[in-house]
C-alpha cells in the first residue's frame, strides 16, 4: 500500500466517525493510533461525554464485531473469558464463549469489578487469547480493549493494578465540548442517532493492510536511543519510585512510528516521540509518596524528563 493509499483510508476513517462525534479529532486520532498499532486504550472520564459513542462508531467504522461488558462487581471472569457447560445430549463439555470474544471489546467501568475479574483481561491483552480450563482459544483479529473508568467517583471501585494498567497502550480523556460544540451535539442527538445509520468506511482487510504498512516504517536507531534514554532516567528521577518498564519503552516507540504514519510521513522524528509521550507513559509510571505531598504530578516529571534529553544527544 503507497502513502497516498493509506491516507486515503486513515481520512474515510477520520470522516466516517465525525458523523457521529462532534469535535475531539485529537481523541478519534488517539484511538487511531492505538488500532492501528494493535495497541488498547484506556479511557478515564467522566459519564456522559461520548466514549460509548465513539467506540461503536469505530465498530461501524471498520467493520467490526463490537461486544460491551459494563462491570460491576458481580461480575465473573467466566463472564468475561467463557466457560465449559455440560451438554447431556453429548455427554460432552461445550465451549460457551464471553464477551472478549469479539474484535473489538468495550470494558465499560472496569474499575468497578474485582482484581479477579479485572485479571482475566490480561492473556487476551498480551497474547490475543484466553484459556478456559486448561483449553486455550485464540481471539479474533484484530482485537482491541477499550476500558474506560470515572476518575471522580472512588466509591465501590478496585483501582487497577500495575500489570494491568501496562497492558494499555495509552490512557486519554475526551474532556467537555465547547459551548459550539455541545450545541452541535444536543441538534445531532435530539431526534435520531447518527449511529444507527453509520455505514463502515473500510474492510477488515484494508485496516490489515493499514497495520502492515504501518509496522515498516523507517525508524533510526538514534530513534530507538532517544526512546532508551527517556525510560532509563524515568527509573532514575528523584520523585518516581517505578519508572517505565520495557514494555513501555516499546509501546512508546511503535505509537510514534503510527503517529508519524497517519501524518503521512514513512520515517520517525523525535518530535512524534515527544508527541505522544504523555498518553503512552502517565499510567506506567508511580512516583513516590513524598513528591505527591509536593504536589508533583507524573506530567510534570514526563515534561522535565523531555526537557532534560536533548535530542542532539541521540
């Protein structure tokens, strides 16, 4: 697939889901970012600011099989995974599948069910699988989480823990609508939904082909350096007492080549690094007791980091 190809269907795309939402380009290329790299998103907002919306309009968008789970603590992993049901008729275990076993999967609160719960997402998220008892069962492709969680509300809720958290590709917000924007969307919404008309923009196939072409962007290895070199000091710094794993490290890279590709671009600049840093590493990191006394935030010590490596030194 050539340049133009690809931003041919990264605009349908862009222009297939701003039918539905009104504004938050920033966040619909977030999550563009994150599909196209094979990546899962955390959203953390509020209720009622368009997150269910803009998932199912990515469903419809691309075509994919679009499954919602909305946790709670009652919910069981078995809820989430599948589990074995004995058919008298056989004399036999069958499979009953759950809800992970769609391409893309809308984890709606997920802070409000159990560690339990809550881990059974983490083979799916890393190996694209699940195992039931004993049994392993592939996931189908592609296949994206989107989690979201109320920041505001702390009642009744199970923060996620690190090993979670590390499968998330990048944490965002969508944030209030202007005034303008809020107007366009209470005109939109008032009589019919927009998304019960949305037609798919692209075949599964041509997202393959996107994610393809994506992955062979040129990347220097003082890309990889500059990279290296903010994860080392953000295990380093004075106020973070767990800094960016590897896994981080790599997550950073593979979203800033993407970045640089639905810019049109077939070659990484330490600018789309820099770009996308603060989604991809404000979970990952955990500072110590004593800078939150100081009121120090993780932004912060992400924006010293970058303003403390210097790109001529890659």
């Amino acid at each position: 697939m050539n340049r133009q190809q690809a931003q041919d269907l990264i605009n349908r795309i862009r222009n297939n889901i701003a039918q539905v939402m009104v504004g938050k380009q920033d966040t619909v290329d977030w999550i563009l970012i994150a599909l196209l790299s094979r990546g899962h998103v955390l959203l953390e907002d509020i209720p009622g600011i368009g997150k269910t919306t803009l998932v199912t309009a990515l469903a419809k968008t691309v075509g994919l099989t679009f499954q919602r789970i909305q946790f709670t603590p009652d919910v069981m992993p078995s809820d989430v995974t599948g589990f074995n049901l004995y058919n008298q008729k056989t004399a036999s275990f069958e499979f009953h599948p759950g809800a992970i076993m769609s391409q893309l999967l809308l984890a709606d609160e997920i802070n409000r069910t159990t560690p339990k719960t809550q881990s059974s997402l983490l083979e799916a998220m890393q190996e694209n699988q699940v195992t039931v008892d004993g049994v392993t069962y592939p996931l189908p492709k592609p296949f994206m989480v989107l989690a979201t969680q109320n920041p505001i509300e702390q009642v009744g809720t199970y923060p996620l823990p690190e090993a979670q958290l590390d499968r998330f590709m990048l944490r965002i917000s969508l944030g209030y609508p202007s005034i303008e924007e809020e107007m366009a969307i209470i005109k939109r919404f008032s009589s019919r939904s927009p998304l019960e008309t949305l037609q798919p923009a692209v075949t599964v196939d041509e997202l393959f082909a996107l994610q393809e072409t994506s992955d062979h962007l040129f990347c220097a290895d003082a890309i990889r350096r500059y990279v290296a070199i903010i994860a080392k000091a953000t295990r380093e710094h004075r106020h973070v007492m767990l800094g960016v794993s590897p896994r981080g490290a790599l997550m950073l890279l593979i979203a800033a080549r993407t970045h640089a590709f639905i810019l049109g671009r077939d070659y990484i600049i330490p600018e789309d690094v820099q770009h996308v840093i603060q989604p991809v590493m404000i979970h990952r990191i955990i500072l110590k007791p004593e800078a939150r006394m100081q009121h120090v935030s993780v932004a912060d010590v992400i924006s010293e980091i970058l303003h403390q490596t210097p790109v001529n030194d890659t």
